[in-house]
C-alpha cells in the first residue's frame, strides 16, 4: 500500500514537472517566436501612417502607390533594407513586428503600427515647392512636440529600390535636419538670447554701435557687413533687422560680454564649445546632432564670427526650431520634438503613446519674451510681403559652404497664433542656383499647415 502511494507521489511530481514545463514552454514559444519570425525570411512588417492615416511605410508591401509618392519622407521613414540606419523604421523596427504566436502572421490579421505626428500632404507640398533645388525644412508643434513636417532633398522613393545606390547624390540617404549645417545669421538668435542672460534688457537696448560697412576688431582682422555702405548708428533691435555682422563683432568684444558667460549660457544652450564631445538628442530613435562652435577670445575673428555664424560653428536644422519653440512659448524652455504618436502591436492594442516633453530651463522667461517681441517686430517690419497672412517672429541667415563658393538661405522662426503653433526652419541650398526662394517654401508650409 505504501509503495503503491508513493509511485502515486511520484506520478504526479513528474506530472506536475511536466505541466510546469509546458507552461514555461509556451510561455517561451509566445516571447520568444516573434524575435525568430523577425530574423526569418518569413518575416512581416506593419505599417507606418501620417496623422490623418495616409501611408508612409508599407512593411506588408500590399499597396499600389504612384512613383514617387514616398519621396517626401523617404529619408526620414526608411525601410528595413539597412541602406539607411538613421530612419523611424530602422530604429523602430520591433514595434513593426506583425507576427504572435497566437495572432500568426500579418496575412491573419496582425496590426502592428506606428502612427506618427507628420503630415504626408503638408510635406509634399513643401518638397514640391523647391522645384530641384536642394535643402531641409522641418516644422512641429511648439505647444505638444508634434512633428509635422521634416523633408529633406534629394530624398528617395523607397519602394523603387536602391538599384542605382552608386550614383545617387550626395545626402540622398539622409534626413539633413538632423545633420548639423552652417547656420549663418540665424546664429544671431543665440548671441542675442546670451546678451540679454548676461548683461540684461535695459543694458542691451542702452548700447549703440556704429556700422561703417566693416569692422576692425582687436585682432586687427576686418569683419565686413552684407551692406557695403554700412547702417550707421544702431541700437540691438535695428542690428537684428539688418542682420549687421560689425554690430555683433563689436557686441561680442564689449567689456560688458566676458568671454566664461558667453561659453556658459551657449552650453546651456545646446553647443559643444572648442572641441568638447559632440553628443547627440535623439527623436524617437533618430539621433540628431547637437551644435558645436568656438570661442576662444571675444576680441578674435574666429569667435565673433562663430557667434554670427561662421566660422566654426554648426547646428542642426531641427535644433534652430527647437530654440524657437523655447522663445515662442515664452518659458525658456523647448518642447522636444517627437514623431511617433502612438504604437499598435499585432492585436491592434496601443502599446505606446506619446507624452510632451520639455527641456531643461535654457534661458530665462523674461528673455524669451523679449525675443519673441525683437522676432515679430522683424516679421512685421520685413516679411509682411513675403511671408503674407502670418503674425511670425523670424530670423534670416546667409550662411558661406564649400569655402565661400555658395551661400545657403535660412529661415528660422515662429506663427505667433493659439491655434497653429508652429516653429520652423528652413534652409535652401544653393540659394543663386535656383529661382525659388526660402521664403517661398515657408509660405507653402505654412499654407499647408495653417488652412
């Protein structure tokens, strides 16, 4: 009898084992089958939608779309053929996975997604509107971090393929508002924004420099301004106007700008200062450049010529529309962008969705409305015409590459309106080689994004 229990003891000890062990079995198949189906040849994608549900990624390779119809965003969303590593989908791709043990493949149904923040249309429109020519332009939202536009050119139809890789151009396969650039002018924002931390409003509007069309500066070195003439006397509202470099050189060289609060409130800011490491912010998985420049003496060339945005200093496109976000909302500091609203895995079950999120405090508030105000004074004064229908602060740049050779447009600013809070940047390559303007693009963004 006794023998007879504990066989019953032991039966069900390995039964129990065994059960035990399905269980972890399944549980392991249910885990861990989407990672092999993901890494088999087999394997299938969900999609990737704008915000109104236009497609702008079809991992399930399904639809019959026009030739070009993904150029727009092609070098932003990407695809899963590891020609591009910098893209939503290359980043994001486990989100994508459409395969459960218990849901099967995509073909039964599965409904992994991203939905992200962009405007398929609006970008379109945007990219459309350079007519060949070369450049980025991005937008978002200010107030929630949304990221509306992001279009960068020349750019690739993914669905065509990388037949002609060899002979595609140069940033082709790359979103160039991540990358950073030289920022020309619109580098003024931030000397300005560190004029106003270290020596105050009242002290700033007080100063007066003249412009004779050049400056000499300490150095001995002659920083010349766009207008050969010069611009006479002027305070810090009208050398923003103008866009005056000699102002700015002799700014930066005043007694009244030690050169450790300038490095310290352009750290604040973002930069990376004579040679620190260059680190990166990341959207969504994205890495986008952080900027860097130089400044090593305020009465030398290479630093008051950074700060007006030569020299060595370079930012990112997307960072010059995140600094605005931080003037516009008038806090100091910047709503950081996103791309992904929100994620469905393959039941169709949000899995992830996105919050607003700001930055560390930059600046502070009463900085920021001020120049917000100097931004939409300018706007008034001088885009009125331009830039039609729109109450925006805006800042313009020239910026010299390929050692002087050509000269890109940048507009960098913001649409002063509770119901379409948009920061941008724009930048257009080449500006003399084409008969489109930076202008012209913003007014089609805006267009778009406003109507």
């Amino acid at each position: 009898m006794k023998s007879i229990k504990r066989c019953q003891h032991i039966i069900t000890l390995f039964l129990s084992i065994f059960l035990v062990g399905m269980v972890v079995l399944v549980v392991k198949i249910n885990r861990e089958a989407s990672f092999y189906m993901m890494n088999s040849d087999d394997h299938r994608l969900g999609m990737v939608y704008d915000r109104k549900g236009d497609v702008l990624f079809d991992g399930s390779g399904r639809g019959e779309y026009p030739d070009g119809y993904f150029i727009d965003v092609g070098n932003l969303i990407g695809d899963d053929k590891g020609q591009m590593e910098n893209t939503l989908v290359a980043n994001n791709i486990d989100y994508l996975n459409n395969y459960s043990f218990s849901v099967g493949l995509v073909d039964k149904g599965g409904k992994a997604a991203i939905y992200t923040t962009l405007d398929h249309e609006a970008n379109r429109a945007v990219y459309d509107s350079y007519m060949d020519a070369k450049g980025c332009a991005v937008a978002y939202n200010y107030k929630t971090g949304e990221l509306l536009v992001c279009t960068s050119l020349p750019s690739l139809d993914v669905t065509r393929g990388y037949d002609n890789l060899e002979n595609m151009e140069s940033g082709t396969l790359m979103s160039k508002a991540m990358y950073r650039t030289v920022p020309g002018s619109t580098q003024k924002i931030s000397t300005l924004i560190s004029a106003i931390e270290i020596m105050g409003r009242e002290r700033l509007f007080s100063k007066s420099y003249n412009c004779s069309g050049s400056f000499m500066n300490a150095e001995g070195k002659k920083i010349d301004c766009h207008q050969e003439w010069g611009h006479g006397d002027q305070n810090i509202q009208e050398a923003l106007e103008n866009s005056c470099n000699p102002f700015f050189a002799q700014l930066i060289q005043d007694s009244d700008m030690p050169l450790e609060r300038i490095k310290s409130q352009y750290t604040k800011l973002g930069y990376a200062i004579n040679g620190d490491e260059l680190k990166y912010f990341d959207i969504d998985g994205i890495q986008c450049e952080r900027a860097s420049t130089t400044l090593t003496d305020t009465g030398d060339f290479i630093t008051q010529w950074g700060c007006m945005g030569q020299g060595d200093t370079l930012v990112s496109p997307i960072q010059l529309m995140m600094w605005e976000s931080a003037i516009a909302n008038g806090t100091g500091k910047m709503t950081m962008p996103h791309l992904i609203s929100k994620v469905t895995d393959v039941s169709g079950k949000v899995k992830k969705s996105a919050d607003t999120e700001f930055s560390k405090q930059l600046f502070n508030p009463s900085t920021a409305t001020t120049v917000k105000q100097m931004m939409k004074t300018n706007g008034a004064n001088h885009y009125a015409w331009s830039v039609p229908g729109y109450d925006i602060g805006i800042k313009s740049g020239t910026a010299q590459v390929k050692e002087g050779e050509e000269e890109n447009a940048l507009l960098v600013g913001f649409v002063d309106d509770p119901a379409h809070p948009i920061a941008f940047c724009v930048v257009l390559e080449n500006k003399y080689s084409t008969p489109v303007s930076a202008e012209q693009i913003l007014t089609t963004m805006l267009n778009n994004l406003c109507a």
